[in-house]
C-alpha cells in the first residue's frame, strides 16, 4: 500500500466511524464504544507509518481534479511535509486518548452514541486540514471543526451557559471566517491556484499583487478559530461542555488549526512586513491579556481555557518573526500537555461530582483522594511553566530564540521591531504563567475548600491516558536535536541566554506567588472556613454540600467570590476584578455590536407590526367594507333591480342629452 493511499484513509476512517456511530447509536448500542476508539487508533497507526516514511526531509504531493469549475481549478490534493506528518501524529494521539477517557468519563451519559460521533468528525475534519494541499479543500475542514464545536460544546444543552458558549462559539469564529473566505478567493485570483504548493510558488515568484489585504483579511479568520485578540472571548466560556472535548479542542483541533494555517502559508504573510507587525502586536497583547485574566479566574478550566489563548499566542509570535519550525514545535509541544492539564482537570471534577462546579478555591484533600491526576497535572504544570527538563522548556525556548535572532537583526524575515514586542511580551509571559500554574497547583491540590463526598477510584481508562500524555509532557522536548529536519532545517536548541532568562523569571514567578499563597493562607487561617467578609453581593446562595450534591455553584457570581486564601488577588491587587471579567471585552462587544443589533432588531419588529401590518389590516378592511356594502345590493328582489336598472337607464340618458347639448 502506497505512502499516498495511506495518508487518504488516516482522516477517512475517523469519518467511516462517525457515520457508522450515528447509524448504529440506537440499534446496536454495544458498537459504540468500538466505532469510536478503533478508527481513531486505526488513523493514529498509519499516521505514523506516513510520518516515517515522510521522514522530514521531502513533501509527499498528489493531487486529482474534482470537478472543472471553469477558471481556479479545486483538486483533491496532499501536501505532506515534516509539520503536516508530525501535526497528524499529535492529532491522533489526542484524539485516540480523548476518546478512551471518555468511554469512563461519559459511561452512564444517554447522549454518549452522538458525542463519539462527533469527536470522530471532529478528528476526520482537523486530519484534513492538516494534509490537505488545497486551500478550498482545508476549508472543508475548517469549517466541519467549526460546526461539531458548536455540538460539543453545547452537549449539556439543558444548561443555559452551554447553550450560549455554542452560539457564541459559533457566531464568533463565522465573524472571522467571513473575511478569511474573501482572502482566500482574492489568494487563489492573484495565485491562480488553490493548491499550497502553486501558491508557495507564486509568492516566491513575486506573483501575490496584494499580500498586505490578503495577508490581513487571513489574518481575521484565524484570531477566532486560534481565539487570538481581539477574537478571543468564545474559548473561556466554551468550557461549558464536557472537559474531554476541552481536551481535544485545545490541544490538536480547532484552535491549533489557524496556527497551523499560518505556519502553511508563512510566504505569503512574510511578504509584508505590516502584516507580521500586526501579527506580532496581536500575539503581544493576546499572551499578555490571557495570562493576567488567568491569574484571577477561579474556575479551573477557565485558567486553562485562558492558558490555551496565551500559548497560542507565543506560536502566533513565533510566525511573526518568521520561524515557523519553532511556532509548530510548540503547538506539538502544547499538544501534548495541554490535552494532559484538561483530562487531569476532567477529573478532578469527576471526583467532585459535578461538571459546572470547578472552584479551585473550594477544593480540599484532592492530592491523597486522586494522586494519578495529582503526579500527570504536576508534571504538565511544569512543562506550562517552561521548568528544564519538561517539554514546554524546549518549545517555549524555541520561541524566545527565533523572537531573539529577529529582534537583534540575525533574521531578515520580519522587522526587527516584531522581534522586540514578541520577545519582551514572551517573556513578562512566562513570568505569567509560572505564576498562574503555580497557583493552579496550590489551590487544587493544596487548599482549605470544603472536600467533596468521595466517589472512589476513578475508572482504570482516564487514569491510564494520563500517564500515557505524561510521556511526551516530559520528554518530547529532549527530541529536540533529533528534530531538526522535521522543521526546516532550523536549529530549535535553547541559547544560554534565553534559556537563562526566561527560566529565570519563571521561578521568579512562581515563587512570588508561593510566597503570595502562604501570606493568604496565614490570614485565611484567621478567617473561618467559608466565611464570606465585605461582599454581600457574593454571600453563598446554597450550601456548599448542596453545590456539590446539585451541580450548582454555591456563588452566584463565582469570579466575584472573596477567597482569601487566593494569591492571585494579591497579586494583581485593584486589576484583578478586571481580569476576572476578561478585561471586560464581552461588555464592550455587547455595547458596541449586540445592543445596536437588538436595537435595530426591535426597530424591524415595531415597523413589521405597526406600520406594514396597518397597511395589510387596513387592505383587509376595506375589501371587507366593500363586499358588506355589495352584499347589501343583493336583496334577491327582482322589482329593486328593474328599479335600479331603469334609474340607471335615466341617469345615462340624462347625461347623454347634456353632453350632446354642450356639443
């Protein structure tokens, strides 16, 4: 079998087994399970045989014609090359584990059958971004990822926060693929081609007339399918469906796939120099954002929803600066331990018993109760937090070189003032991110929170993926030097003196915040446990076993609940109510979008009822009025109408007699 036929079925058979979980969810319940996790494992298997024979030195290319469409051409192709045979590995590693975890964590679920269905869509439709050689092809895929996001995430649709992460989700990722599409047709104009391979060629070639409009109308789709600023505010509250989806959606689906685009597509983005400053100013402000909003959530998922935004942040800058090697080997890298943190959060919650209540500041005795998840989320907090030897050290090095090199004029591919801004905001990052993933650790494993009722051990498939992710979490970055010609040719080997700073300052970080932690936790001591001080509006709506017990949060308002034992509002002092709310962003999208919008809507509304409907009442009356006055005429007497008929007769006459006199 052929390296070509191969790399057709790695995303076919994930899509043979969503067909067939759909057709035999009802009648033949036992194939579930099965149809979900062979196919997947299936994909994963001959990803990896077209990995090794790929190599990482050629590109795989074959291509048939659809359909003739009578100018740009559509073709059925492949372009396989070191990122896109790696990419494909990483999907359905985490694909494959997401799908075992949640044959234990969704087992009694009644909606399970559609739910692996969807996730094998899901993988079917991200495996075909990642080895599609044609732009209107890949979109395809975009756009099948976008819509089984808009499922998954609504996949608790009785909850009112599910339904609207879903329509947000979806709503706000369509605004950034409207102008994505128009830059892909005026791409394809100016290329002549949707193929990768003709485009790469085209732009080499001086081909692309209009490389900052197309660049920056790209640019649009992949803030909101990557949750870059200012398209970001969907992924937090997509944290409303259920945690393995969170898992796959940010670590190997989804918002990796913009990244991902851009890495594909780096010629035609270096080709103007304000489209790579625009990029790294997108990054700057997104890393940055996302790693203040991390420190103040309380929400578990949510620190690592806002985690996701940062890091892919850190990949965006690495694009800005031109080095696409470093900008995939982290979303590799992230991949990996990302999609660990999510399945260890998953549970954590499975232990609470819940789904909606995640408050790490209510948790209590979790490291004894669940150590499997305790160890794995410790080792991918480490790598989050670029500590030597972990995975993230490496990628994350990789990024702060590349931005280094540009910054100091070593790189000619972007401006030297792209370099700075990816440089300095990647490193007040890290400082971060150590920060907020020490205080993850702390607060989940090493609280005062009220500890939920034990449900025994956590079923033998969630553990066990967890120490499968825990492998690459720890030593994917030590393959480095072996990974070379996967990535360019570029040398992805830390330097002496980022490595130094940027491990510097994350130790700074996280012992700033130990120190923040033990200084809360000494004043907490004084404060009886669940005591709510000086914020009425935050007291506890239900009790704290009653939360646990209903799937309810005991506060109302849970970013706004005091902990005082939260270092997080220590140290981000009067800037962390503003985190907490994401700086706000919802708000000013509402004021500025949604009210003119519903306003307008309402102004529709009251013109439809009161002023086009006035006119259809009134049409109706009239015709009404006028057949009551004909029917009246029809008395069925016949001497009224020889009356009326000779009355006529005379008043014709009569006028006929006058007009003739006038004559």
């Amino acid at each position: 079998m052929t390296t070509t036929t191969l790399a057709v079925l790695v995303p076919l058979l994930p899509f043979l087994g969503a067909a067939a979980g759909l057709l035999l969810g009802r009648t033949a319940p036992g194939f579930v399970r099965p149809l979900a996790v062979l196919p997947t494992l299936a994909a994963l298997v001959l990803a990896v045989l077209v990995a090794v024979d790929q190599g990482g030195d050629r590109a795989i290319d074959a291509a048939t014609r659809l359909t003739p469409t009578g100018s740009v051409p559509v073709e059925l192709a492949l372009h396989i090359d070191g990122f896109a045979a790696l990419a494909a590995v990483l999907v359905g590693v985490v694909a494959s584990c997401v799908q075992i975890y949640s044959t234990g964590y969704l087992r009694d679920d009644p909606r399970y059958p559609s739910y692996a269905a969807l996730v094998s869509l899901f993988t079917s439709a991200m495996l075909l971004v990642v080895y599609s050689g044609d732009l209107m092809v890949l979109l395809v895929g975009w756009e099948i990822m976008g819509i089984c996001s808009y499922f998954l995430v609504g996949h608790y649709w009785e909850t009112p926060e599910a339904r609207s992460a879903s329509l947000k989700a979806f709503l706000v990722t369509k605004l950034g693929d409207v102008p994505f599409l128009i830059g892909l047709f005026a791409l394809a104009a100016d290329a002549g081609t949707f193929r990768i391979t003709g485009i790469l060629g085209s732009v080499a070639a001086g081909g692309i007339d209009h490389p900052t409009l197309v660049a920056l109308l790209l640019l649009a789709g992949v803030a909101g399918k990557s949750a870059q600023f200012p398209l970001h505010t969907w992924l937090p509250d997509a944290m409303a469906g259920p945690t393995p989806v969170s898992a796959l959606i940010h670590a190997a689906t989804m918002v990796a796939a913009g990244v991902y685009f851009i890495a594909r597509l780096l010629p035609v983005f270096a080709a103007s120099a304000a489209a790579m400053t625009v990029l790294a100013v997108m990054a700057a402000v997104t890393m940055v954002g996302s790693g203040l909003a991390a420190l103040a959530q309380d929400d578990i998922k949510r620190v690592l929803a806002y985690s996701t935004i940062g890091q892919l942040g850190y990949m965006s800058g690495a694009l800005a600066v031109g080095d696409r090697g470093a900008a995939v080997f982290h979303l590799l890298s992230h991949g990996a331990f990302k999609a660990l943190l999510f399945l260890a959060a998953g549970v954590i919650i499975h232990a609470a018993g819940t789904n909606s209540l995640a408050a790490m500041s209510r948790m209590s005795g979790l490291a004894r109760r669940i150590p499997d998840a305790y160890w794995t989320m410790t080792v991918a907090l480490l790598a989050l937090a670029a500590i030597p030897p972990f995975a993230g050290f490496f990628s994350k090095e990789a990024v702060l070189v590349a931005a280094e090199h540009t910054a100091l004029g070593d790189r000619d591919v972007a401006p030297a003032g792209a370099g700075w801004i990816v440089l300095v905001a990647g490193l007040i990052t890290a400082l971060l991110t150590a920060a907020y993933a020490t205080r993850l650790w702390l607060l989940a494993f090493r609280g005062r929170g009220a500890e939920a009722p034990d449900h025994g051990r956590e079923p033998l498939a969630m553990n066990t993926v967890l120490w499968v992710l825990a492998i690459p979490s720890l030593a994917f970055g030590l393959t480095v030097t072996t990974l070379d010609d996967w990535f360019d040719g570029n040398a992805l080997t830390p330097t002496v003196t980022t490595a130094v700073l940027g491990t510097g300052i994350a130790l700074v970080g996280a012992l700033v915040t130990y120190a923040a932690w033990r200084t809360t936790t000494a004043r907490a001591a004084r404060v009886p446990l669940g005591a709510v001080a000086a914020h009425p509006e935050a007291e506890p709506a239900v009790s704290e076993a009653e939360a646990i017990a209903t799937h309810t949060p005991a506060y109302g308002d849970i970013a706004s609940a005091p902990d005082p034992a939260d270092p997080g509002r220590l140290l981000l002092g009067p800037l962390h109510r503003h985190a907490a709310a994401g700086f706000h962003l919802d708000a000013l999208y509402h004021a500025l979008f949604v009210r003119p919008v519903l306003g307008g809507a309402s102004l529709v509304r009251f013109l439809d009822r009161e002023v086009v409907e006035t006119y259809v009442r009134g049409a109706g009356t009239a015709t009404g009025l006028l057949g009551a006055a004909v029917r009246r005429a029809q008395t069925g007497n016949v001497q009224t109408y020889l009356s009326v008929l000779l009355a006529g007769s005379v008043v014709l006459a009569v006028t006929a007699v006058l007009v003739a006199a006038g004559a």
